[in-house]
C-alpha cells in the first residue's frame, strides 16, 4: 500500500486523496507516516493545505475539555536538527488556548509557549502566536518564561506558526516572523490521541 510519503511524491498529489489515506490508517500507522516526512515533503503538504478546511480551536482543544487538560500533537519540523517534537495545547479558564512544546532541545531553546488563536491572515487557519504568553499552565508544567529569554529569543521570538488542516487528526504549519514574513522553516503534526 502507498504510503504518504508515496503519494506526495507523485505528479500530483491532491489533498482529497492524502485526507482519505490518513483518515483510513491505524493512528499508529498515521503517527508513523506524518513523522517520517521530510522538507520537500512538508512544504509539499503546507502547499495542498491551502485547500483544507477551515480550522477552529475546537479542533485542537474540544470546547468541553477540562481546563489545563493538555492535548498533545507529535510533530517533525523541517529543520537539520531536533526535528522531532510535540506541540501540546490546552484550554484555559477564559476559553482561550494555550500551550509550548515539549522538545528534546528544551534544555537549550526553551519551552516556547504560546497563545493560539484565529488566524488574522486567513481565516481558515489557526495562528500559534508566541508573540503572547499563556496566563495559566498545568501545574506540573515548567515555568512560563518569555520567548526573549535566553537561546529562547533564537527559535521562539517573535515568531507566529500557522497551521492548515490536511485531515481529521493531521496539520501542516509554516512560521512567520512577527507573523508577517515567510520563514524557510515548515512542520507536521499528528494528533497523539486520536478524536473519538
């Protein structure tokens, strides 16, 4: 069986048909093939993206969730290092979302939280904003510190993802510096916990 990766190295490749081979896998097997995505492969899918359907924050954090309850995503960014990580959200006192990534390079860049909201660009899309901080966190979570602070301002600072929805359970995001300029930095997440 094609993989997703075969089918974005097609001539060309329609977002119906990755949003069908996603949907239909294992989540396991749906992990496996979002993660294993290379550069070319991700600005590929952020390209198919355009198309996807129009996201809300209910697609990351259900409108019912219980607050700080975290939501996390696995996720593989385009850069030559750390590639792998997970973005985790969670919904706030207020209703809004929060979260920071847990990433094997948190020792060095931080933990990068953020506030997501609607995109003011497109609003079809989501916007990872770490421009704002969250006001609450999981209790356990590390301390919230600004994205300015140390190696933090080299990854995180002023910088703004925005994500596109390619299937139920799988995203496609590109960062933008201050939200504004394109950056030669893409990633893909999966959904760690399927929606029911």
């Amino acid at each position: 069986m094609a993989t997703l990766k075969d089918i974005l190295g097609s001539a060309s490749p329609a977002l119906e048909e990755v949003s069908k081979h996603l949907d239909q896998l294992q989540h396991e097997e749906r992990i496996g093939q979002t993660v294993d995505l290379n550069k070319s492969d991700q600005i590929k899918l952020w390209e198919l993206g355009a198309q996807g359907k129009a996201l809300s924050l209910d697609y990351l954090v259900p409108a019912g969730a219980k607050r700080l309850e975290p939501y996390p995503f696995e996720g593989k960014n385009s850069l030559p290092l750390y590639t792998r990580f997970q973005k985790v959200f969670y919904r706030m006192s207020d209703g809004s979302i929060g979260g920071n990534n847990n990433s094997p390079a948190h020792w060095l860049a931080g933990w990068g939280y953020y506030v997501t909201e609607q995109s003011w660009k497109n609003p079809r899309e989501l916007a990872v904003n770490y421009l704002k901080l969250p006001k609450e966190k999981p209790s356990d979570w590390p301390e919230i510190k600004p994205n300015s602070a140390g190696f933090s301002r080299f990854v995180y600072y002023n910088t703004v993802d925005f994500l596109r929805r390619i299937s139920g359970d799988v995203l496609i995001g590109r960062a933008y510096k201050k939200g504004e300029q394109e950056m030669p930095n893409w990633f893909v997440l999966c959904r760690k916990i399927p929606r029911k």
